[in-house]
C-alpha cells in the first residue's frame, strides 16, 4: 500500500482517500473468502472424523465380541450425532 495514497487534507480536513478505501475492500473480501474456505474445510473435518472412527472402532469391537453388524451401526450413529453437535456449535460460533 502506497502510504501517500492513503490520507488527504481538503478544506483544513484530513480524509481517506479513495485508493485506500478500495485497497481495503479488497483486502476485507480476501478475509472473508479465507473464512469461509477455512469453515468450510472445518466443516468437512467434523463431519467425517466421528463418523470414521465410530466405523472403525464399531468394526473393531464387533469382530472381537461377535456382536457383527450392531455396535458399528450404533456407533456410526453416534458419530452422525457428535458430527451434528459440532456443526451446530461451527455454525453458530462463525455468525
């Protein structure tokens, strides 16, 4: 950013000029692009994780105690709920 850009004096008033307010908006609408690919990366993270893992260890504990297909169903379920939870809490934070 040019610094003799940025301010002026007109009529014995100093003001911002024009050069920087754009510089601004365009620095201000790069931020808000970065936050909404940064939620939405996290988005994807939260939905995936707890469904995976209660996969994996519901797979896990079915093949040790013989109980095949309920605990890996019961625990997907679960991770869909945590999964919905941390959306809620995302979404609701990013406001």
């Amino acid at each position: 950013m040019n610094k003799k850009s940025v301010m002026s004096i007109k009529n014995g008033h100093l003001e911002v000029t024009e050069t920087y307010k754009k510089e601004k908006a365009e620095i201000s609408e790069k931020s808000r692009f970065l936050e909404g690919l940064e939620l939405a990366s996290n988005l994807g993270f939260t939905i995936a994780i707890p469904i995976v893992l209660g996969a994996v260890l519901g797979s896990f504990f079915d093949s040790k105690l013989n109980t095949s297909p309920k605990l890996t169903l019961s625990l997907i379920m679960l991770g869909l709920f945590i999964s919905l939870y941390n959306i809620y809490k995302l979404t609701k934070n990013n406001r």
